[in-house]
C-alpha cells in the first residue's frame, strides 16, 4: 500500500471509544488533518466503532484495528471494512494473514530479529513497541540494519514535544493514545491536542 499520499503520517489509537462518540470523535480527527484511525479491539465496541469512523471517513482515510492478536481478529475487522492491522506483537501467521486480507500491516516489534521476522511475513510498517523503552537512540540503531526505506513508527508515551527528535532519528510516521485520546474527551480538547500533534510534524 502506497503511505505517500497521506501527508499526517500519524496513528490515532482510539483505545476504549465508545461507539455513541464515535462520530464525534472521527470527525474532529479528520478536521485535524489525521487520516490514519486504530481502534484497538481489546475493549467493548470497538468493532461498531471503527464502523461507524469508516463510514464517515475522507476519501484517503484508513480505518482499522488494533490490539489485532489472532486470525479472527484480522477477519473480524476485513470483514467489518477495516482496512488497518495492528498489533502490539510480532506473529508471523496472524501479519501474513493480515496480508493477505488486504489489511495495512503494522504489526509491534521491539528487536531487531523480530522487526527481520515481521518483514518477511509481510508487514508494511514496524511498530516499535514499547517506543518509551526504545527510544529514538533505538530506533535510530534499529534503522541503520533494516532494509532501506523500511517504514518505522513508534508507539507508546509519545508527545508532541518528542516529536522532532523521533522523526530525526528515521521515524516515519508514530502511534499516539492517550496523549491524544481518552475516552469521554471533549470534543474541543481532542481538538486541540490532534492539532498539536500535527503541528509538531509538520514542524519537525
């Protein structure tokens, strides 16, 4: 899948939205110019909505899962329309299935032979998980023995603040939860915060 055209390459993790702010939410991310929406499945809901987000998402949006452990997790959100795979974990079978539903795959990685294993089941994306433990130094050394191009995206504890740093040590693109998302936010505050978070990427 081509990520050229998404010029905010950054993941809002909707961990524990409830499907009647669901709307809302989307909108206001969508507003802010994100384009990428996980909707971890590990809580109640949350295939209803990452449904109702899909529904209503731009043209150029991705919509999905995330927390995504098992192969019925990858069919529950291809068959639901999700068209994102995340996970916190490396399993070879579950991203090659991922894959072959169609789905984006940014499967978790915290090492560099899991980060090898990943790519060859076929992920697009590596998600370094727990980003707060391997930190942008990590990443950089991670960077510099994966195949050129290799797209990485921290997740975990990462702040508008950091940005800069995460994205001069080779980050493409990060995950962001509950700096951004907690669930019965304001609608104003999530505001606030997406847009925070686009201004320092664009800014870094």
């Amino acid at each position: 899948m081509n990520l050229d055209r998404i010029d905010l390459p950054l993941v809002a993790i909707l961990r524990g939205l409830d499907p009647a702010d669901a709307a809302a939410v989307g909108r206001t991310l969508f507003d802010a110019g994100f384009r990428l929406i996980e909707v971890p499945l590990n809580r109640p809901g949350a295939l209803e909505a990452m449904g109702i987000i899909r529904d209503l998402a731009p043209p150029d949006a991705l919509v999905g899962g995330g927390t995504m452990l098992t192969l019925a997790d990858v069919d529950a959100v291809a068959d639901a329309g999700g068209r994102i795979f995340v996970a916190p974990n490396c399993d070879p079978a579950v991203i090659a299935h991922a894959r072959e539903r169609g789905l984006l795959c940014a499967p978790g990685v915290a090492t560099p032979s899991e980060a090898f294993a990943a790519l060859a089941a076929g992920a697009h994306i590596l998600k370094l998980f727990p980003a707060e433990t391997i930190g942008p130094a990590g990443l950089k050394a991670m960077k510099s023995v994966l195949p050129e191009g290799t797209p990485l995206w921290p997740v975990g504890g990462v702040a508008p603040e950091q940005i800069g740093a995460w994205k001069a040590a080779g980050a493409t693109g990060a995950g962001i939860g509950s700096q951004l998302f907690t669930p019965g936010v304001a609608p104003a505050e999530l505001a606030r915060r997406a847009q925070a978070f686009a201004k320092a990427w664009q800014a870094a």
